[in-house]
C-alpha cells in the first residue's frame, strides 16, 4: 500500500528533480546536435579528396588491317568499284575511240593541205567536254553512294572504337606505325571483333 500511495504521488513542479529533468532533455539535445554537426564537418577536413593522376594507358591501332578486314565495308566498298571501275572504262574506251578518229581527221586533213586543223581540234576538244561532263553526271550517284558509304562505316568504326576504348579504360589512341617508344595494347583485333559481329 505504502508502493502504490508512492506511485501516485505527485512531485511538485518546482522540485530539484523536475529542474534536473528539464535540463537533462536541453542537454541531451545540445549533445545530439552537436554530434551531427561535428563528424560532419571534421569529415569532410580530414579526408579532403586529392584528384588521382593516372598514367596514360596507349592503345593502338593498325587502320589499314581494319579497313581490310572490316568485311562489310570491304564488301560494299569492292560492289562500288567494280560498278566505277565499269564506268570508267567506258569512259576511257569512248575517249581512245575519239582520239583516234581526231588523229584520222587530221592526218586526212595533213594530207588535203591541212587548212581544217583548228576546226578539226576544236570539234574534238567539244566532243571530249561533253563527253567527260556526261561521264561526271553518270557517275555523280556513285560519288555520292561512295561518300554516304565511307562516312556510315567510319562512324560504325569510331563507334566500335570508342567501346573497346571504353571497356580497357585506354586513355591514349595512337597508330600502330607510332609504338616505337610507347608500351600500350594494340586493338584492333578486338575492334575487328566488335564490327564483324
């Protein structure tokens, strides 16, 4: 009975031990708020970050084997060709045929006295304008089929490029014929790779 009457016993408010309550919990949290503050702040002074320099890692790279045995592009580039190739020998054979006929003309010409040469060299030289301007525009697509291709499989190149450059953490791209004095990894073998996936 003496316990529970001591349970229900009131302490009054101005006593010594509500005062040292009250201070207790400001204590506690002054404390907690500088035991936030503090680590924070002597954190970030005591482990300032110091930018590491790295070596530079070489990589090279052999750009004639990659073009050779990218075998998509060497697919597409010798289908353009040969179709070029085509064209210009049509061009060249019309233009001998033309020579010839303008070194028979003038040779008849020699022969009757040679009073129509210049006519005969300024038909042939406007025979051989029009017939090199109708050579440019027939193969103008080609030219242009040439420079789309080159450009779309330089840019799958660089791109295959980049990624091996990328996933060996390389920090320098030099040609292969470069190695003299460099110590690096020559990757081109693992673009060729990539590309003839």
């Amino acid at each position: 009975m003496i316990a529970l009457k001591l349970l229900c016993y009131k302490i009054p408010e101005h006593t010594l031990l509500n005062l040292f309550m009250k201070m207790s919990r400001f204590i506690i949290c002054f404390l907690i708020t500088l035991a936030l503050q503090f680590p924070l702040h002597g954190w970030a002074q005591q482990k300032q970050l110091k930018p590491v320099v790295m070596p530079p890692k070489f990589a090279f790279v052999d750009g004639t084997k990659l073009r050779k045995e990218y075998r998509a592009f060497a697919a597409a580039k010798d289908s353009l060709f040969k179709d070029g190739l085509a064209k210009r020998k049509a061009f060249n054979e019309a233009k001998q045929q033309l020579d010839l006929e303008t070194k028979k003309q003038l040779k008849k010409d020699s022969l009757a006295g040679g009073k129509q040469k210049d006519l005969i060299v300024s038909n042939a030289t406007t025979k051989q304008s029009l017939l090199y301007n109708k050579y440019v525009m027939e193969t103008k697509p080609q030219n242009q089929a040439w420079h789309a291709l080159m450009k779309s499989y330089e840019d799958k190149m660089r791109a295959a490029l980049q990624l091996v450059m990328a996933q060996g953490v390389y920090t320098e791209l030099k040609p292969l014929k470069d190695t003299a004095n460099l110590k690096g990894t020559n990757i081109t073998d693992l673009i060729l790779a990539k590309l003839n996936q």
